[in-house]
C-alpha cells in the first residue's frame, strides 16, 4: 500500500518533499492565527501590513534579481558569483535605505498617514537585506535540490516568527510582537539556509572578474526582470497602502487577514510546484528549446488542485472566519469568499510565473507587470473617487485581476512553446 501511494516522479518527489516542510510551517501560524486575533486589534494587523508592504516593495529588487539567474549556469562557480553579486546589491540598497529612513523618517511618516509606523521604519534596511540574502540562499539549495533544507528553513521561519509573536503579544498590547516576529523568522530562515550552502559552495571561487562578467551576461535581470517583481509587489503592497490611505488602517487590517488566510494555499502548494516547475522546465528547456512538457503536466495538477481546494470553501469562508477568528472578523471572511475567483488564479498563474525567467523574456514579464501596476491602483483610486464602499471596491478589483490572470496564463503557456 505505501509503495501504491508514493510518488513515482523526482518532480512529484521534490514537491512532496517541500509541501512536507511548508506544511508544517503554515501549520504553526494556522494553528496560533485565533489566539493572536484575540491578542492583537485589526488596527494593529493593519500596521503590520503596513510594515510588510514596506518592506516586500524593497526586498523584491534587494538583489537586482539575480538570484534567478542561479540556476541557469552550467558551472556551480559561476552560480556562486551571481549569488556574490546579487548580495554585493542587497548590501549596498540596505546601506541607501537606512540613510534615507534616518533623514527623511518624518516626511515618509506623515506620508502613510500613520505615526506608529515612523519608529518601525528604522528596522525597514534589515528586513530588505535579509530578504535579498534569503533570495539568494533559497536559489543556490534550488539548484543542488536541497528541498528537505529549503523545507526545514522554512520551519525555523514560521516557529520563530510565532514564538515571538505569542511571547511579546502576552505581555505587551500593540503590534511590536507581530512586527517583531516578522523580523526575526527571516534571520532564522536565513541561518539554516546559509549553513547549507557553506557545504556546497566554494566561496573561494568568488572573484571580480567572474562577477563583472556574469553581470553583464544576465543583465536583462535587473534591466528588466527586476522593474517587472517591483511593478508587481507595488501593484500589491500599493494598494495596501492606500486602503489605509483612503478607508482605514483597521480596514487595512481586515483586507490583510483575508490576504493571509487565502494566500495560504499558495504558499502551501503553490510555491513548492512553482520552485520544482523552475528547475525541471530549465532542464527540459536546456535540452529541447522548449518548456512546454513540463508546463503542460505542472498546470494540469495546479488547475486540478485550485478546483479541489478553492470552489468548497467560496461557500463557508464567511462561517469559517467567524467561528475561528471571532465575531469581529467575519468581515474578512465576507472581503475573502469575493477575493476566491482571483486567489484561485493567481495560485495557478503565480507556480508557471518563472517560464519567462528561463526563456529569458523579461521584457515581457515587466511589460504585464507594469500593467497589473496600472490597473490595481486606478481600480482603486476610482473606486475611492465614486465613493464605493469597500466591499464594491474588492469586488471589482477581484473581476478585472481574474481576467488579467487568465491572459497572464496564456501568454506563459505560448513563451513554453517558443512562440513568443
């Protein structure tokens, strides 16, 4: 029975392998999420989405992309001065970022609307350069198949993240723990990872040579691939913003619960098919010109498990909210079963996102998503215009992103086939 049931692909394997691990790191804030609604306030939910949002926008481009180009070389020395170089830019940004907070703390305060946030922003450059590192930590074990490391770092994350933040939100009302429990997983997620590529990787292979070379080479990544991810965090960190802007910051905080909840899935199953589908579509690529194998096989198991997993739960998620979060919080249930439809789409489109990467058509990637840029923040900058409601924003916002995710899946399936 078990030697039934067992996967019999490496890349069913290496998926298995990293669900295992996510899972269990999901698992952990899944389980704490109704203790820490009773702990903290929407209000203080919406100031940590605040801080994310910050920070995801910055960490995006922390390491000028590189870290995708890790995989592509043949030779491991030249995947190790990419990694140098990319954490040479990550280093440099965190170092801008800082003298930029320390100046201008006050003006960025008053920007966002919110006075809490200006001593947070302090800790803003470590976060970005922690992020760029875990970026490039992550690619370097991608491309050795160290799934069970990758699995356990993300482990190390969510059990660090969690401690702090149960530990501070018992004894300290406010959200320092929930911010402070963001900071401190990406140091732990980091230290494993780290260890890993110490035995590896050959750091004495580094030198300038080899990464001016290699940085020339793929320069499309931060030419273009770069703008597309920033294009693409501001489309969603943006928006979160200007929710607190326009509505609230405990409207915020509501929005982000629901953003949380759903994104679940995606980090669950999404992000282990999507890391697998990058380094199997690269070999299959390497050896036929084409990806479409690969695509083809990864897309029908995504379509299969969106429509298991995503069409019950459009009809309880209000219920669901409420009964384990508390009565407060069925709001987001109600923002999350109309966000369903486009979550289901973006889990499917985000796993085949990197078949741009391994054709190396970036400029198609910054292309669509400069415009997922342009429609989130008209959408809501018209939305705030005409008066709606935010449920009536949501709403629309979630039918023109669905649409724009389903053109984003064509366009990926037509780069595997070579066709663009």
């Amino acid at each position: 029975m078990i030697e039934l049931i067992k996967p019999k692909s490496d890349f069913s394997r290496n998926v298995l392998t990293l669900m295992t691990g996510t899972a269990i790191a999901q698992a952990i804030p899944i389980a704490i999420t109704p203790i820490l609604t009773r702990l903290y306030t929407p209000e203080d939910f919406g100031l940590l989405a605040l801080f994310v949002s910050i920070t995801t926008i910055l960490g995006s481009i922390a390491s000028g992309r590189y870290e995708l180009a890790i995989l592509l070389p043949e030779k491991d020395e030249d995947a190790i001065n990419i990694a140098a170089l990319g954490l040479l830019i990550a280093g440099c940004l965190s170092l801008l970022v800082l003298v930029v907070v320390f100046i201008f703390n006050t003006e960025i305060t008053n920007i966002l609307g919110n006075k809490e946030i200006g001593s947070w922003l302090y800790f803003v450059p470590l976060v970005v350069l922690m992020t760029g590192l875990f970026n490039i930590l992550n690619y370097l074990n991608v491309r050795k198949k160290l799934y069970k490391d990758i699995a356990k770092a993300n482990v190390y994350k969510a059990t660090g993240m969690t401690s702090v933040q149960l530990g501070v939100g018992f004894m300290k009302s406010g959200a320092t723990g929930l911010i402070s429990g963001q900071i401190v997983s990406r140091i732990l997620a980091n230290y494993r990872l780290a260890k890993n590529t110490r035995e590896n990787y050959h750091f004495k292979e580094v030198n300038k040579k080899d990464m001016f070379r290699l940085a020339s080479r793929y320069k499309d990544f931060p030419k273009f691939s770069m703008w597309a991810i920033f294009a693409n965090t501001l489309a969603y960190s943006l928006t979160n913003i200007l929710i607190s802007i326009y509505y609230s910051v405990s409207t915020l905080g509501f929005y982000s619960m629901s953003q949380k909840i759903l994104a679940m899935p995606a980090a669950l199953v999404g992000t282990s098919i999507g890391q697998v589908y990058f380094q199997e579509a690269t070999k299959e690529k390497q050896a036929t010109g084409l990806a479409i194998n690969t695509f083809n096989k990864t897309s029908k198991k995504l379509f299969i498990i969106s429509g298991m997993f995503f069409l019950p739960l459009f009809f309880i998620l209000p219920a669901v909210f409420e009964f384990v979060l508390g009565k407060p919080w069925r709001v987001s249930g109600e923002y999350a079963q109309v966000m369903l439809p486009l979550v289901s789409m973006q889990f499917i489109s985000a796993a085949l996102s990197n078949t741009n990467n391994i054709f190396e058509k970036q400029k198609i990637a910054l292309a669509w998503q400069t415009g997922l840029l342009l429609l989130s923040i008209t959408i809501l900058l018209f939305s705030a215009y005409l008066g709606f409601g935010f449920k009536e924003f949501v709403t629309v916002f979630s039918i023109v992103l669905f649409l724009y995710y389903l053109l984003l899946f064509f366009i990926l399936r037509k780069v595997a086939r070579a066709e663009l």
